[in-house]
C-alpha cells in the first residue's frame, strides 16, 4: 500500500487530524512531510502494522508527543515520554523574552536557574541561544532530570547542567542574574477536569499546583530573594487569572514587576520580575 492511500484509509475510518496521521506516517516511514507527496513510498506489512499501533495509541487519547518520544520548542527538538510534561507552545515566550533581556541580565552575571524544569525545554533553549549564559536546570522528579539529561546530549548544549531537587534546596551557596520557571500551576480539583491527553497522561505532580493553584509561586517568590543577585530578573510562566494574585505576592516580597506578557490567546502569561 503507499503511504497516501494509507493516509486517505485512516483519515475515513477515524477522526483524526491530518497533520498528526501525516506525522505519525512520517515518523515510521523516516521521511520529511512533503516526501510523502513528492514520492508517496511503498509501506512494507511492517510498517504498516506500526503504523496501526500508534493510531490506535493514539485513538486512546495518548498525547501524539508521547507516541513519537519527540516535540519541537524553540526550533530544538526534545524528548519526551510518561513522566514528564510536554513543552508548550506559549512556554517559549519565557525564551523570547529572556533572550530580548539577555544584556540586562549580563550586567549582574551569567548564571541561569531554571526551576521545575521538566524536560529541560526551557534551560535548554536559554543555553543555545546565549552560550555565555551557565544554565542550571533542576526537578524534584528523577524521570524528567533522565529526559533533560539526554536533551542535552542531543542538542549538544555544553554551557547546561540538571540536577534532582526540591525548587532552591541543592543550591544554598549559589546565588543567580536570573531565575526561570513554569512550575504545576493547576488548581488540584481542575486537574481532573482537563482533557483526557492531559489528564491521564502527562504527570500529575507537573500539573498540580495544589488548592489554589498557587503553592509553587508562593514557595518561589518568598525564597527567590536568598538565591537573586541584586537586579537579578525572575521570569515565571503563570496560568489564567492568576496575574493579579501572583503579581501581589512578587510586590509582598519587594520585588519589582518589569512586564507581564501576553500569549498569542491574549492571555497573561509570563511575569518579569525584578529584584
């Protein structure tokens, strides 16, 4: 059978999306999107019953992500499986907006932390970006450090290291120009409600962000001071309406917030913060 008839049989006898079957074709065959039309090759009987396995994978709500091990962030690709969180498309605004301040933050030092860092999605893409930057990416969870770790050797990122650990705690003798985060911003009773790729899948310890959704920024904010250079920049992704409470409590401890930036939704974001 060729690939596009393959494409065509799936499409009418499942709703799926078109690009996310292509990708999954693409992914067995090893071959580029615009390959399946250029040459549209031949599925061997193996192929073939691969091909059904992760459809049906898929068909089970499994995050197309997982089922290929891969996703692209910030033009990087990085792994990803059970256990740790799939980069998002609007966490790359915390890279955007990091690399549009990168001179501010030289003026303090180069040291990056970058707390709950999952995959290392978000170390990963500050470090390639600006090698004079010493990127320090830590995670409570042995698995997603595993992830990160060999992120790191496939995008060939020296300037980088992962740690296991609870948010400050290995690092009380370092201090820092700038801190990262997207920590579990997700009230607990809301993680049950999301989408079953979400809610059966990816990690509940990554989504969780306790009661109120808060626990993380709260534990954040009030140690950020003992770890910040003065000046330091502190860049934290937050979830929706959580701007004005996340933004008091930043104000509570004294620091100063720069901007909050908006997603593509419009929705308010990331937070800039100054010591």
């Amino acid at each position: 059978m060729k690939a596009l008839d393959k494409i065509r049989k799936i499409l009418n006898e499942n709703s799926l999306d078109i690009k996310e079957v292509q990708e999954i074709v693409c992914h067995v065959l090893k071959v580029e999107k615009t390959q399946l039309y250029t040459k549209n090759p031949e599925i061997t009987s193996n192929e073939e019953k691969l091909i059904n396995h992760l459809i049906e994978r898929r068909l089970n709500r499994e995050p197309l992500q997982y089922i290929l091990g891969e996703c692209i962030f910030y033009n990087i690709k990085i792994k990803v499986g059970p256990g740790v969180l799939i980069p998002r498309p609007e966490t790359e605004i915390i890279v955007e907006e990091v690399i549009r301040r990168q001179n501010l933050i030289k003026k303090t030092g180069y040291r990056v932390l970058d707390l709950c860092t999952g995959s290392g999605c978000i170390a990963l893409a500050v470090a390639k970006n600006i090698p004079q930057f010493h990127v320090f990416g830590i995670d409570i969870s042995e698995k997603a450090v595993m992830y990160a770790k060999k992120n790191k050797v496939l995008n060939n990122v020296e300037n980088i290291n992962f740690v296991v650990g609870d948010l400050f705690e290995p690092f009380k003798e370092k201090v820092f120009s700038c801190i990262t985060a997207n920590p579990p911003y997700v009230k607990t009773e809301e993680v049950f409600n999301l989408q079953p790729e979400i809610r059966d899948f990816e990690p509940f310890e990554a989504l969780n962000g306790g009661v109120d959704g808060l626990n993380f920024y709260r534990k954040i904010i009030e140690n950020a001071h003992k770890y910040l250079l003065k000046d330091g920049l502190i860049f934290l992704e937050i979830g929706m309406g959580q701007a004005e409470t996340v933004q008091n409590l930043a104000l509570a401890e004294g620091f100063e917030v720069l901007e909050i930036v908006k997603d593509l939704a419009g929705i308010e974001r990331v937070m800039i913060l100054k010591k």
